[in-house]
C-alpha cells in the first residue's frame, strides 16, 4: 500500500507548516527558527504517537521539521522555495509510510528501503542545513559536531530498532559510533572552502557508506570485500565532487 490518508494528511499538515513559513517574510533570526520549528516539532511527536503509537520514531520526523526550515531559510528564490516544500513534504510522507508498515511487519524489506531513502533524503536536508546555519550564523564549531553526533546518532539508533527491537545496547553502540564519526567529520568540515550543499553532499556520501557497512555489521552480512568496494566508491564519489566544485579559498 504506497497511499494511506492519515499519513497523507499530517504530511499535508506538515507541508503547509513550511509553505507558510515560506510565503511569510523569512528572517535570519533565532526567533524565526524557533516560531517555525517549534510547531512542525510538535506536529511530528503527535503524528509518531498517531502512526505508530511510538514517541521513540519521533526521531526522523522531528529531524525534519528542525533542519527543513533551516535549509528553507537558505534558499533565495520563491519557486525554488515552494519546490523545497514539495520534496520535503513527500519525504515527511515517505518517512511516515515506513515507519507504519515497519509497526506491524519489521521484516518488510520494502518498508525497510522506503525508510533508507527517507532518511538519506532527510539526512541530506540536516547536513546540508546545519552546515549552511554554521557557516551563515556566528555558531561554534563545538556546536555544529555536537549536532551533527545527535542527529545522526539519533535517526541511526531508530532505523536499527525499527526492523530489530531486541539489540537495544548493540544497536546504541553501533548508533554513537556513527554519530561520533559524523561529529568529528563535521570539525573537518569546518575548514572546506565549500558551500553549505557541497558540504552536505560530502557529509551525505560518507554517512552512506558508514550506514550500509554499520547495518550490515548489524546483521551480521559483512564482509570485507564489500568495506573495500564502499571505500573505493566513496573516494570516487567525493573526487569527483572535489574536482567539479570551485573553491571559495580566502586569501
């Protein structure tokens, strides 16, 4: 079942969340972050306690309505704007559909991939987002690794618990491993002469390579051919970027 109302609406609700922040004048201000995603955060626990009776899957969409209206915020034109409430809105839905499938079958391996894709999408929007804040904000770089270890430790330790909810200690570790690896990657960050979307696609490439070598750790399908194939492609991936970026080096 890929349409379910219910779901449908609290994403429509979610979207309509940003769209009026979007059509309303945005300021770059603490008070407007906080007008905008304080609302979007309660709407998310109440659509997770609605969806899955679970404040714990919270995580993924609370994510989202932080670091949604972060990246929102960075963006000038209008249409570009309104566009970014689309995509967002549909990886709310997106989201949301895996965690209800994942409620009752936490084998579905649709649902499984379904919630992957969310969260690389919403995981981009974070690093993206919070990296764009850091750089545009007089914020501590002590403050962007400290955000980059929550999220990314928060939405990890959820997608583990999601298909097994015995390995609580196990899946924890495995989730501040990755959380600490992306903290400390974020103080590397801190000295690219990149924009804040180079950055998080950066951020995005290596936080995909550590999750699918962490999950098949997980469960137990690692090997030591596929950790080479993962790092190989990640070095290719981020020359490739590296080489297609200009360089905004200060002199």
């Amino acid at each position: 079942m890929v349409f379910h109302f219910t779901l449908f609406l609290w994403s429509l609700i979610f979207s309509l969340g940003l769209w009026f922040a979007a059509e309303g004048k945005i300021l770059l201000q603490w008070s407007w972050y906080f007008s905008v995603i304080g609302p979007l955060v309660i709407i998310s626990l109440i659509a997770a306690q609605r969806v899955t009776h679970r404040i714990a899957d919270a995580a993924f969409p609370i994510l989202l309505s932080v670091t949604a209206p972060i990246l929102l915020s960075l963006i000038d034109a209008q249409i570009e704007q309104e566009l970014f409430v689309v995509i967002a809105g549909g990886v709310y839905y997106l989201g949301l559909l895996a965690l209800y499938r994942l409620r009752s079958a936490p084998a579905d391996q649709t649902a499984q991939a379904l919630l992957s894709t969310a969260i690389m999408a919403a995981m981009f929007f974070f690093y993206s987002g919070i990296y764009g804040f850091y750089v545009n904000f007089n914020f501590p770089l002590w403050g962007l690794m400290t955000l980059f270890f929550l999220g990314t430790g928060a939405v990890s330790y959820q997608a583990l618990m999601n298909r097994e909810q015995r390995n609580r200690r196990r899946a924890l570790f495995y989730s501040l491993v990755l959380g600490l690896i992306m903290g400390e990657c974020a103080w590397a960050f801190g000295f690219l002469p990149f924009g804040y979307l180079t950055t998080g696609t950066i951020a995005l490439i290596l936080y995909a390579i550590l999750w699918d070598v962490t999950f098949t750790a997980f469960y137990g399908e690692l090997s030591l051919k596929r950790v080479v194939v993962r790092v190989l492609f990640l070095l290719l991936l981020v020359v490739l970027i590296l080489t297609s970026t200009p360089w905004y080096i200060l002199t």
